[in-house]
C-alpha cells in the first residue's frame, strides 16, 4: 500500500489545529481510509490524540532531535499499511529553532524533505480579508512548502465566511472548508497545554463531534486528492534510543504518562517486554524486570498519594539497589527527597535522589537539550550524546548533593552546565530523551 500524505499548519498554537486534525482523522477513518496521524517537532501530548481518533499509534516526527535516518525509518513505518498520514505542524508551520538546514523542528522541515504539501488552519475570529493577507504570506515565504489550501476555523456567520474565503481564493488558493465558532469544539488546557487524551473525560464525544463537523464544513474528496505520495529515502533506526533493558518495569498511571510513543515502538520491535505498574495504586516495579522507567507526567497533582504509596516506595527501593531506575521530568521529580505542590504543601518523595522541586514556585522552563552523558545510565553510555526536550514549570529548589548526570546544551548549542543527578543505580533528568545525538 503506497501511503499519501499531507500537513495540517497553522500560523501559531492556538489556531485549532489540534481540533481539525482530530476531525480530519476520524472523519477519513469513517470512510474506510487506513489513516495515521503524526506531529512534527516534540509535542508528546498530541499523539495520544490521534491515537484515540484513529485506533492506531500516533507518532513525533522531530527533525531536529532525530537524524535523517531515524526520521526516514519512523515516516516509513508510519507510512505502512496505511493510506493517509495526516502530520500536525507544532506552533505554526515554520516555526524551529535557528541552526543547522533542514533540522530546525519545524514542520516546514518535513514539508521541503518529502514534498508534503499543507492545509493552512486559520483562525479568522477578528478578521475577515485580511485572513487573505496572511495566506498570501505564507504562500510566498518559502516556495518550497507548498501551500495546498486553507481551512478557516472560528468562522461567526455566513457572511463572515464569505468575506474571507472570497478574499482567499481570489489570491488563487482554496478554501477547503469553514468551521463555525463553537466553545463546545475546544479542548480543555491546563499548565503544559492540552489534557492528555487518556484523562479527557469524554474523548470519545468529542471526537465524533469534531468528525461530525469536519464531515459537514470539510471537503475531505479534494482534501485526499491534494495528500502528495510519501517517497522516503532509506532509513534506519541506529540514532533510536536503545532498549535499557529486556524486561521493562514502566510506571504508567495519571502521574506517570509522558513516554515517546517511537520509543516504544522501538523497544518492542527488539523484543523487548514492557511490564507496566502503578505508583498511585501504590504498586511497586516488578523485581523481575531489569530496568524500571518513571516518565514525565503530572506527580504535581497527585503528591500526596504519591507520598502515602508505601509498597510503591519500598518496592522501587528494594528495587533501585541492585538494578538501573531512570526517571524523567515528572519522574525524576518523584525520585528525589521532597515536592512542593502548587498550594504549598510540600510532600516526602522517594529519596532514591538528593534534590528537592517545587511548583509553587513555578518557572517555564522550554527548549531543545542536548545532552553529552557523564556515566553509563538506562540513556546511554558514558560520553555519549542524546537529544531531547525539556517542558516543565517546577523549580529545583535544593539540587542536592549527587553527581550530575551530564553536560547539557540548548538546541543552538549553547551551553547550559551540568544537569540531572546520579548516585547508584538511580539516575534522572528534567529533559526527555527523543534520540541518540
């Protein structure tokens, strides 16, 4: 089966890009087509979105964490037993880091690399002709990202709608489609953006409203007809993070939820056996298992039934003194002494590591890392380099006595001094790892 496939952009977060896809999506999947979605750059929310719209594994593609050859093997994958890839654009289309061609994060990379042409999502409350000013923009930025069509979202009335899309498509671009403004179409947001798909309380509704109104606003014929063949080069998976171990113990609860859907694609395809548990129901890592994984998630909001899982407590101990224990962001959090929740209070931790964080005293901290690793860790070995995403609001407020885990550098390669913490088998990080640098 040759997949096709096209880019859903916009000009900045917040235009509802998010929304259509998740229409898009499941409206194509009504009609029988085998489609996937994708997100460009390091967004881990959002593929679970696609996942529940589409039934099959959503993916990142981030063309500045991962190698060519990575991206190239992950598209394939993707690409397989599929008939449509629909790939969201982060932000807006062009938005990346300055740096190295082609490998900015931006979903105009993916665009120039394999053809793709894109569907412009924009949002015209406010505005009316003046939407064609920006199209017009957008369309003559970069001759090699193809501007397909547009979808206006937020549209107020018919007569709203006609001012714009007669001023769109008098500049020689189509209008796809017209969305009406409606509240009820808008995901729920909370500190790192979206609601995560598995704690949407009513995903399923939502879901089938937006292909409800994306079949009704949408011409998803020509939308098809415009999705370009995907033509990958070879590709291979060497800058994957690699399994860090045979037998897994993942921590995967409401707490603990920000894994890299690629990642485990990954591991799994070595053969590797996930073997999940639950610090909030007070369930410890499995002491069969060779390596146990915290991720990144929302420990914030659940600390205090962290700090009372006793069996959890004991177990992942018993568990850390003889065998690896990584945690990141959220994890690595829970890893050290103690936690400050956003009311203050401060909640007794695992103090398998020496630092102490805070949410409280909140601090965005947003960017690319590259990470040169100090010692050998479920990461890697000792001098080699991973390339990640740090995305969290919490503060170190006592770093601790143990030794860092490693050099860390933005995504321009400035450098940002030593980061993380290690003592033991236990190692962790604020960022989280996308691929082998």
């Amino acid at each position: 089966m040759t997949a096709r496939g096209i880019i859903v952009g916009a000009p900045r977060s917040g235009s509802g890009k998010t929304s259509v896809t998740i229409g898009l999506l499941r409206a194509f999947a009504r009609r029988g087509v085998a489609v996937r979605g994708a997100k460009s750059g390091p967004d881990y929310i959002d593929p679970g979105f696609h996942a529940a719209a589409t039934r099959r594994p959503g993916i990142n593609l981030d063309s500045w964490a991962m190698a060519p050859e990575l991206l190239a093997a992950l598209l394939a994958e993707t690409a397989q037993a599929a008939e449509l890839v629909v790939l969201e654009s982060a932000m807006g289309l062009f938005d990346g880091i300055p740096g190295e061609k082609g490998r900015s994060g931006a979903a105009a990379d993916l665009a120039r690399l394999y053809r793709l042409p894109s569907l412009l999502v924009l949002d015209v409350s406010g505005q009316s002709q003046t939407a064609a000013a920006v199209a017009k923009g957008f369309v003559a930025y970069d001759l090699d990202v193809r501007i397909a069509g547009v979808i206006l979202n937020r549209v107020a009335s018919e007569r709203h709608r006609r001012l714009a899309a007669d001023a769109i498509e008098a500049i020689g671009l189509p209008v796809l489609g017209s969305i009406a403004r409606d509240p009820d179409l808008a995901l729920p947001e909370r500190h790192l953006g979206l609601v995560q798909a598995s704690e949407h309380a009513a995903i399923e509704s939502f879901i089938e409203k937006m292909a409800d109104t994306v079949e009704k606003s949408v011409d998803l014929d020509r939308i098809l007809a415009l999705a370009a063949p995907i033509e990958v080069g070879a590709g291979d998976d060497a800058h994957a993070l690699p399994p860090p171990g045979q037998r897994i113990a993942l921590a995967e609860d409401a707490a603990f939820t920000f894994l890299y859907p690629h990642h485990l694609a990954h591991w799994k395809k070595a053969g590797v056996e996930i073997v999940p548990f639950s610090p909030l129901n007070d369930e410890p890592p499995s002491q069969d298992c060779d390596v146990c994984w915290l991720p990144g998630g929302y420990p914030e909001l659940h600390a205090g039934k962290l700090a009372a899982a006793e069996n959890f407590r004991a177990g992942l101990a018993r568990f850390a003194s003889e065998r690896p224990v990584h945690g990141e962001c959220g994890g690595y959090m829970v890893l050290g002494e103690t936690l400050e929740d956003a009311d203050g209070a401060t909640h007794r931790m695992l103090g398998l590591l020496s630092h102490s964080t805070s949410f409280a005293q909140r601090k965005m901290n947003l960017g690319y890392r590259r990470a040169t690793l100090k010692a050998p860790c479920p990461l890697g070995r000792a001098g080699e380099t991973v390339r990640g995403h740090e995305f969290h609001y919490s503060r170190m407020i006592a770093p601790g006595s143990d030794s860092p885990l490693a050099e860390l550098a933005d995504g321009q390669g400035n450098q940002l001094g030593l980061s993380g913490s290690r003592r033991g088998h236990v190692s962790g990080t604020f960022f989280h790892a996308i691929a082998r640098g």
